[in-house]
C-alpha cells in the first residue's frame, strides 16, 4: 500500500499540480509582501516627485482613476520571477533529480525472446521429439 502511495507522488502530474499549488498560495503571500515592501517603494523612487504615485502618469491630468501605474506592473513581474525561481530550485529541479535516480537503479533485464525465435525453437523441439519417436 505504502508502494503504490509513493508512486502516486513521484508521478509527474501529481509533481506538476503540486507545484501549481504551490505557486497560488504559498509563496504568492511572502513574496507579494517582500516586493511591496521594499522592491516597489525603489521602483516608485524613480517615478519622479510624486512618491504617492509612483512610476507612471496619468492619462488625464486631475483623474486619478486614469493612472498607469508601470511601477505595480513590473513590482508583479518581479514577483512572478522570484516565485518561480524559488518553485524550480526547491521543488521541480529536487523532485527530477529523484526521479533520475530511480530511473537509473532499474536495469533493463534480459530481452524477451520475439515470436519468431520462440517459434523456431518449438519447431525444433518437435522435430527432436519425432527423431526419437
């Protein structure tokens, strides 16, 4: 039972959706966090003199809700990058390397005879019996 439980979990779907997973809850908090609280107020220091703002400007002067804010747009591509980064190196890139292993500790056995030799050798087992009939 243990078996066949471990090898559910070293499938490569089971891998693949775990990661997703991964990438949806888990790291999403602590690196939001991370890049909000210290990669954006960098990236809205360039932005110029308004620091409420941030990197960007507003398409119509006096509206705020017409804000292009290019600074949230690469704070999130950044964090899409570190998550991602952080999913390979701890969970895809260990699970692979597992896998190889394993891979690797089966030795592919003797060849399986093919019909045709089987064939010929129960034809010459019939002919030596006849012989000696």
């Amino acid at each position: 039972m243990l078996k066949g439980f471990k090898d559910f979990l070293m499938r490569g779907n089971v891998v693949d959706l775990a990661v997703a997973v991964v990438i949806g809850t888990a790291f999403t908090a602590i690196v939001t966090a991370f890049s909000n609280g210290l990669i954006k107020p960098l990236i809205n220091a360039i932005g110029g003199s308004d620091a409420a703002k941030g990197l960007g400007f507003n398409v119509l002067s006096g509206n705020d809700s017409t804000f292009l804010d290019f600074g949230g747009v690469i704070n999130a591509a950044i964090n899409f990058l570190i998550i991602a980064a952080i999913v390979y190196f701890v969970f895809v890139l260990p699970v692979q390397k597992i896998q190889d292993r394993r891979k690797r500790g089966k030795e592919a056995g003797p060849a399986e005879p093919t019909d045709v030799e089987l064939l010929t050798e129960i034809r010459d087992l019939l002919r030596e019996q006849q012989r000696k009939s």
